[in-house]
C-alpha cells in the first residue's frame, strides 16, 4: 500500500488503527508504530523498536499523558520505560530515544513523513 505523495508515504487506512491505540506499519525496511490517540484529536507515529531491549513492541504500548503540558506519551509495553510521542525521547530513561514521524490524515488515509 506504499504510495509516495509530496514526500509523504500513505502508511494505511484510519480505520487500521484502534482508537486510542496502535498499530505497526511496515514501510520499505522500517516498522513505524502508528498511533490513532481519538482522546486528544492527535495522530502521532514512531520507531515502533523499543530501543531498551531492541524489541519491535512500541505499537502495542499504552498511550497516554504526563506532566503538566500534558506531554503525549506510549508505554512499552515490557519494560515500561515511556517515550514522548512529540520528541522521541525517553521520560524514564534520559539515554534513550526513539525516532518519532509527521503524520497527516486525508479522506480516511494515513499518510508517514520519512
């Protein structure tokens, strides 16, 4: 389903990811963590490797909020070390980061800035 528009690559269908969750999305050699968080109206995506154990889980993570900002933010799922959905970089573990992607939403199709 991989189709280049203006720099952005359709990843797949809004429907594919649950409400306040994610799903994994495999574009070329990479697997990007898609997050559809319906409870702040906001898209994001991500590596989905957590980069503590090298582990492909960071789609499977909870979503939520933290802080006073209310910062975005997914839970790996083993671990449980937290990653801002906005930077990338980890709120438990100030050595770690992971890659984070713009997203776009258009007539239902979920498009990844690479």
């Amino acid at each position: 389903m991989e189709t280049l528009i203006d720099n952005w690559v359709l990843a797949c269908l809004v429907d594919d990811v649950p409400e306040n969750g994610g799903a994994c999305v495999k574009l070329g050699d990479e697997q990007i963590a898609v997050f559809n968080f319906t409870r702040r109206g906001e898209w994001f995506a991500t590596q989905n490797l957590c980069p503590h154990k090298q582990q492909m889980v960071l789609s499977r993570g909870m979503i939520g909020s933290t802080g006073e900002s209310c910062e975005p933010k997914v839970a790996c799922p083993f671990h449980k070390n937290t990653f801002s959905l906005l930077s990338g970089q980890c709120l438990t573990n100030e050595e770690l980061s992971i890659k984070t992607y713009g997203v776009r939403i258009e007539d239902g199709k979920v498009f990844i800035s690479l």
